[in-house]
C-alpha cells in the first residue's frame, strides 16, 4: 500500500483496476474517461512501484511529532 502512494492518483486507480481486479483496458477509460492507450501504458506507474514506498528507508520526525507518536 505504500508503495501506491508514490502514483499519480490516476496511475494509481488503473494500476489497481488492471492489475489487480482484472478489468480490460477499455473498462477502465471508461470509467476514468481517458484513451485507452493511456490504460495500456502503465510502465512508469510499474516502474514507480518498483522504488519501493515513500520513505522506506527515512522517517521525518516531525510528522511523528505532530501525530502525537513522540
């Protein structure tokens, strides 16, 4: 889930409604009323993922500060 966050919000719906539910890319413009070729070309959201999460390996202090974690 992490990694996730790294995605545009649209590279994050079609990655997860291609890759993980299955939907065709057609089904996929549609609901996100965009090209299909847009749908099919998922390599840079692939290759975001790829990296890993959002500071995986640094914690910023001051957020846990503020979450009240410290």
């Amino acid at each position: 889930m992490a990694a996730l966050q790294r995605l545009t919000p649209m590279q994050r719906a079609t990655v997860i409604l291609r890759d993980v539910l299955g939907w065709t890319a057609k089904e996929v413009s549609v609901l996100l009323e965009c090209s299909s070729g847009a749908v099919t070309s998922l390599r840079r959201a692939r290759a975001r993922l790829a990296e890993g999460p959002v500071g995986a390996d640094t914690v910023d202090l001051a957020e846990v500060d503020r979450a009240g974690l410290l």
